[in-house]
C-alpha cells in the first residue's frame, strides 16, 4: 500500500475523516464543488480549503492541549487529495 492509500485509500485518518464529513454533507459539497470551478485549478481549491478549515478551527490561539491536538490534526489533512476528489464528482 502506498503512503497515499494508508487508511482507507486516503493519506491518513485526518484526510478520510474530512472525506467522510464531505460526503456525508451534499450542500457543503456542492457548495465547495461551485468553488472548484470558480477557481483556477484543484491547486487553489487545495489552498482555499485548507484556509477555511483553518479559519473555522474553534479552538485556535488557545494555547492549550486541544489547540495543539487539532492543529496537529488539520496540518495532515492531504487538503491536495481531496481538491482533487471536490473537482472529479459530477
């Protein structure tokens, strides 16, 4: 298995647990789909994700255990992987 198929076909967990809740989600979908093809490439959705991931992040500037957990958390999400996935749906 390669490094990108390490836990269920994704990179990680972090990266299949943001997958899961995008699917489990049709309007965030769609929404982040109208995004993608506004934008010029799966490159600047990738950014553009990570960037609202990021800003929506409750605990962040905390200091504390939880802050650094999820920090840890969003900084491995393959944010490229799933641009990727956004753009390939119909």
């Amino acid at each position: 298995m390669s490094e990108r198929e390490g836990y269920n076909g994704f990179r990680n967990f972090a990266t299949w647990q943001v997958s899961v809740w995008l699917d489990n989600s049709e309007e965030l979908l769609w929404r982040f789909q109208q995004i993608g093809v506004s934008l010029e490439n799966s490159d600047d959705l990738s950014e553009w994700l990570e960037a609202y991931f990021e800003a929506l992040n409750p605990v962040e500037g905390s200091g504390d255990l939880y802050s650094d957990l999820m920090q840890n958390m969003l900084s491995q999400v393959d944010w490229e992987r799933l641009a990727e996935r956004i753009l390939d749906r119909d």
